[in-house]
C-alpha cells in the first residue's frame, strides 16, 4: 500500500510540475493589452511546506488571476483591493502511519491592504489518494480545504508567507475529524 501511495505522489508531483511550466511559458506578455488596475500579482508559483496533527505536509502550488471572477463576482460585491484567484495544489502528507498524496483546486480572494502584503482566504475541493493521514480516518477521499494567509509578494520577485488551513470533509462522511496545518510559503509572482 504505501509504494502505490508513493508512485500515486510522484505521478501528482509530476502533472504538477508538467502544468507549472507549461503554464509558465504560455503567459507571454499579450500584444495591445491595455493597462489594468490589477494587484501586482498575476500569476504565481512555489512551495509549501509544514506539519500538522501527526503529519508533515508539502506542496506545490500555482496561483493565477481570474478576470472573470473578478469581473462577475468580486467586483459587483467587495472593494478594489480585493482580487479574486484560482489555487492549484499538489502535495503529499507524510505521517507515522504512512502518506497520502493530494490535489485541491479552486478559488482565493486576495487583498493588498498595505504595499506589498498580502491577505488570502480560499476554499478548495481537494482529492486525497489516502484518507488516513496521520493517526485520522478523514472519512473518505473527497475533502475541503479552506486557508488564511499572509504573505510578502512585491511584483515580479520571491514571495514569502505563512498559511494556516483547514482540510475536513463537510460532513459527507460519518467521519469527519479534519487536518490544521500549519505552513511557510516560498513563491515566485509573475
């Protein structure tokens, strides 16, 4: 069970890294693109690492700007500042028990309240290849992942933070314990 659960990792890590590049050479800059009122980040890459409840965690992770949530969603109902973004994470929990492979994807709302800092909140479906990370039955493998951060993130430069999330199952399952973690993040905005 567990060289399954690692293969299963190192597949994710792969179609991770896969989309990461392939995302990174298709944003050229856009010819006629007209100036925007956009946060200085519009896309942004790196990793993530830290420990929770009996396990360790990390993650790679790519963040893009959504003009169509902004526009729809965001705009009509929060201030300027607030931007709205899509988060891909894959990412494996390391516990005694043995390890658990992930993918979660979805929306943040980000906010530059003050220079370069910067405030996010998220929620994202995630998938677990395990559902018994560290010494917890999650329940099953379909999950939610909800996150606060705070991060460094000038434009065009490395990103440092630190994220605090919240991964449970909504009650889908009988079982629903959750997983905090606790994290540093280490990007890079482009």
């Amino acid at each position: 069970m567990k060289n399954k659960n690692t293969a299963r990792g190192r597949r994710l890590a792969g179609i991770c890294l896969a989309v990461l590049g392939f995302a990174s050479l298709s944003h050229g800059v856009s010819k006629g693109a007209e100036p925007s009122l956009e946060p200085p980040l519009v896309r942004e890459a790196g990793l993530r690492g830290g420990n929770g409840h009996g396990f360790d965690s990390f993650e790679l992770y790519y963040r893009q700007s959504s003009p169509w949530l902004d526009r729809h969603v965001v705009d009509p109902w929060l201030p300027q500042a607030v931007r709205a973004r899509w988060d891909l994470t894959v990412g494996r929990w390391r516990g005694s028990d043995g390890d658990s492979a992930f993918v979660a994807f979805g929306p943040a709302l980000e906010a530059f309240p003050v220079g370069d800092l910067r405030l996010s909140l998220g929620l994202q479906p995630t998938l677990l290849s395990d559902y018994e990370a560290g010494d917890r039955d999650l329940g099953g493998p379909f999950q939610f992942t909800s996150h606060a951060s705070l991060a460094w993130a000038p434009q065009r430069a490395l990103v440092l933070g630190i994220r605090v999330q919240h991964t449970s199952n909504a009650r889908l399952y009988s079982s629903n314990p959750g997983a905090d973690i606790v994290s540093i993040e280490v990007g890079y905005g482009f």
